[in-house]
C-alpha cells in the first residue's frame, strides 16, 4: 500500500501536524505499507526526523501564494499514484481533496470541523457530540473517526502506560511542555511561575524543540531553579511523562499523551485551536485549564499552587484521562486505512460451497462459538435463513477481488451482534482489524440506526479479544457456564 501525507510545519503553525502524522506513518510501515511526506519548507531537522524514520520526503515549492487546487496539483504530480493521499494541514481542505479526487481514496486528519470531501476523516480530540459536529460537514459515506480513542501516539506511551498508576500522593516531579516550536517562548514564563511558588523539593522536567527561539533563555532559567533540567528536542517523552507527577502543557495534541500516561494536567491555551479541547476537557475532567491568560506568570503560580494542594483533584484528572486514551489510537487508524482495500459485499445463494469450506476448516472452527463441523443439508437451511432475515446480514470481504473473510450483523432495535472469521488463507496476515472495520462502514452506510455493536469471544480466544480491541471494544462483562 502507498500512502502519501501532506502536512506542514513552521514556528507559526507548530511541528503537532507533522509529528502525529510521523505516528501514523510508522504504524503503517509496520504493515508493510510505503510512506511519502510532502511539504513546504519543512524545518531541516524535521525533515531529517523523517528519513529517518525509514520515509520518504518530498519538499514542494516555498511559494506562500500556492492555492488548494494548485497545491493538489503539485501533490499529485511528485508523488505520483497512490493508495491514499492523508492531509493533516488547516490551509488544506474540501478544495484540496476535491481536486484529488479519483486520484486516490482521501484521509483527512482535522480539529475544526471543516467541510471536508473524503473518505476518511479523523478527529482525534474530545467533544461531547463529535458526530453532530460534522453531521453536514462530510461525505454521507464518509468514515469517521471521532475521540481521543483515535489519538495518534507513538508506540512507546503504549509500553509506558504499563508501568503507571492513577497518580497520588505528593507531587514531587513537574513536567513542563508547551510545544515544539513555542515561537512566543511560553516556556520562560512558565518557570517564572515555577519559581514563584517556591518549592525547593519540586524536581522539573522542561522539553522544549531544537529550534526554541529563546533557548539559552529557557536553559538560564532552569538553571536557577534548585532541581530542574531541559531537555532539547527529547526522544524520550514517555518516560518522562510516566516519571511526572504532574505537568503544565498546552492544548494540543500532547494532551493525549498525558491522558494516556495519567497525568494531571494544567492546561494553558496558546492558539485559538486549542480553546474548544479546554473548555470541553475541563468539564470532562481530565484536565485542569484556568481562564488566566498564559502570559501571566502570578496567575499561573496562583492555579498552581492550588494544584499542589489538592492531591484529590490530580487523583480525579488523572484516573479520567487514563479512561479516555488508552494509547492504541494509531493501530485502529492505521487500521482503518487498510479497510480501504477490502469491499464488502452481500453473501448470495451462490456463495453457499465457499462458506461451508471456510466454516469447516479446522482453524476457522478452534475459535467458533460451536466449534464443530458442519453437515452440508444443515448449512444450506442455515445459510437460507440468514439470507431470508431482515436482521441479519451476512457479508464476504474481498481484496483484488479474492475473499478475505466474512461477516455476519444479526440485529435487533439500534444494537448488533458481530461475528466474524477470515478465510483460511487469510489468518495469520493481519487482515482482521480491516476485514472488521469494512464491515463496520458498511454497516454504518446500509443500516444507520445501528449505534451500538457487540461481540461474543470464547475464553482462550486471544487474537479475536486483541482484535475487537484494537478496533475499539470494550469489555462490558464475563460470562461464566457451569455444567451439572
């Protein structure tokens, strides 16, 4: 699969585009898929992060004037075909992808609930309503991608995540992280109001990019405080953020970070953009965002120390954000994009050979519920009987046109019940996540209603638990048998 991203970054725009996108892309080459950055002037350092990352960096002209279609234009024409085109840029949107149209299948990554006209579009932070928010906005066969479920995060907040706890107690380590680029060097005041709560037992972390305007500053100010160190363009946020009692960042995407990690957050609003994952994330409780200004040292040190005080607060922030980002966004995204390949399409009467075969291969029955073989009579009278419900919709999964898998959706009011197998050529390819969440879209298009699915999984049946997972289950309850 050849995905190519178009996404930018600049000390006026951010690096957040860039490095999210980075997490998605290394996720797919995972899944031996090719990945192409294209952008405009891409700070050289970032460039370089990239390549070497094992992608592809393509730079278009440094020309400001440059219009969507115009852009679209020149995307097309130096990365050549592909698989997807994913956009992740504010200047981008429904012109851009509607110039690219027909050329390949479109994944939009936005926060702003723009029109868009893709196939895919992710929205990965919280919102009480996320669907209503792009109900008019979007293709009606457009998938979406809605919540910090989706965030994308790098692997090792994942493998970190396994080692943290609601965080309790004292605090006794500060993180302090506001952005790659931090152009207007709100890092600086930040440790002014550090330093006016005057903790001498308080050991701080400060991250701040290679390319801070007011580096020598910042490192000046760290060194007058009694424990605190800076770190320069950190490859290892992870373990910081799992070793932070509490952190002061802004509202960006690192949020996710934190919440995947547990960490109690003062959040501070340095772009407009951030304004709305505050107000909603303060209510939601997972962060804690006064309206003080973020150039206001005194009142910053005030919230602060109000922090300090209330080991309750921080328990409540914390456990909240660890219930809301479970750091495995990047797998169902990546997920979803290679869905993209398989079609769905209804079972008919002639299908009825083929799916006795793949039913009664041993592999497919160790993980049925009824793990035993199947006479041909009674498949026949089965498979009539599906075909012939209202509520219950069998489906086979195709790529390049051979069989992946199937489906089957038996509902009843707004729920339905999912199972699924690949055939047995299929298993062990990875495919189940993208055989599901195909499934899933066109159950979404066909039957609209449909707001909640559930799956069954016999005890021992790991890779389908893992599979309904990474796709965005959760384990609602046990079932326990006993025979007599």
């Amino acid at each position: 699969m050849k995905v190519v991203i178009r996404a930018d970054a600049s000390p006026a725009i951010g690096s957040g585009h860039v490095m999210r996108c980075l997490c998605l892309a290394d996720v797919l080459r995972t899944r031996g898929a090719s990945v192409r950055f294209v952008s405009r002037a891409l700070p050289e350092q970032l460039a370089q992060m990239l390549i070497a990352h094992g992608h592809q960096m393509i730079s278009l002209p440094n020309d400001a004037a440059v219009d969507e279609a115009l852009d679209a234009e020149q995307t097309l024409a130096a990365c050549g075909p592909c698989d997807w085109f994913v956009v992740d840029h504010y200047a981008l949107g429904a012109a851009w992808e509607t110039a690219l149209r027909g050329a390949a299948r479109l994944f939009a990554i936005d926060d702003l609930a723009r029109p868009h006209r893709c196939d895919l579009l992710l929205d990965q932070n919280f919102h009480p309503e996320p669907d209503r928010r792009y109900a008019s906005h979007v293709p009606d066969d457009c998938t979406l991608l809605l919540g910090p479920r989706y965030a994308l995060l790098r692997p090792e907040f994942a493998q970190a995540r396994q080692r943290v706890e609601p965080r309790d107690g004292e605090v006794r380590r500060l993180l302090v992280f506001v952005g790659g680029m931090d152009t207007d060097n709100v890092t600086e005041m930040v440790l002014q109001a550090i330093a006016l709560v005057d903790r001498a037992d308080l050991a701080v972390d400060v991250v701040i990019g290679a390319l801070h305007p007011a580096r020598e500053r910042v490192q000046a100010r760290c060194a007058a405080l009694p424990d605190a160190r800076c770190h320069i363009q950190t490859c290892d946020m992870a373990t910081l953020l799992a070793d932070a009692d509490l952190a002061i960042g802004a509202g960006g995407s690192a949020t996710w970070e934190r919440c995947a990690l547990g960490v109690p957050t003062l959040g501070l609003c340095l772009a407009d953009n951030q304004r709305e994952v505050l107000f909603h994330g303060s209510r939601r409780g997972f962060l804690y965002a006064p309206d003080a200004a973020a150039d206001d040292a005194s009142a910053l040190a005030l919230h602060l120390r109000a922090l300090l005080a209330n080991s309750g607060l921080r328990h409540h922030l914390s456990r909240t954000g660890l219930d809301l980002v479970d750091a495995r966004g990047a797998q169902r995204v990546a997920a979803a994009l290679v869905a993209g390949g398989i079609t769905m399409r209804r079972a008919t009467r002639d299908d009825a050979r083929h799916l006795h075969a793949w039913r009664n291969d041993p592999t497919v029955r160790a993980i049925s519920r009824d793990p035993a073989e199947i006479r041909y009579a009674d498949h026949e009278r089965w498979l009539d009987g599906v075909l012939n419900s209202p509520s219950r919709h069998l489906l086979i999964g195709e790529r390049d046109g051979t069989p992946a898998g199937v489906v089957r959706f038996d509902t009843s009011d707004a729920a339905a019940e999912v199972s699924i197998y690949l055939t047995p050529a299929r298993i062990g390819q990875g495919e189940g996540a993208a055989l599901l969440l195909a499934a899933e879209a066109w159950l979404k298009r066909e039957r609209p209603h449909i707001r909640t699915l559930h799956a069954h999984v016999n005890v021992g049946n790991t890779p389908s638990q893992r599979l309904f997972e990474r796709c965005g289950y959760d384990l609602r309850s046990t079932r326990y048998t006993k025979r007599t």
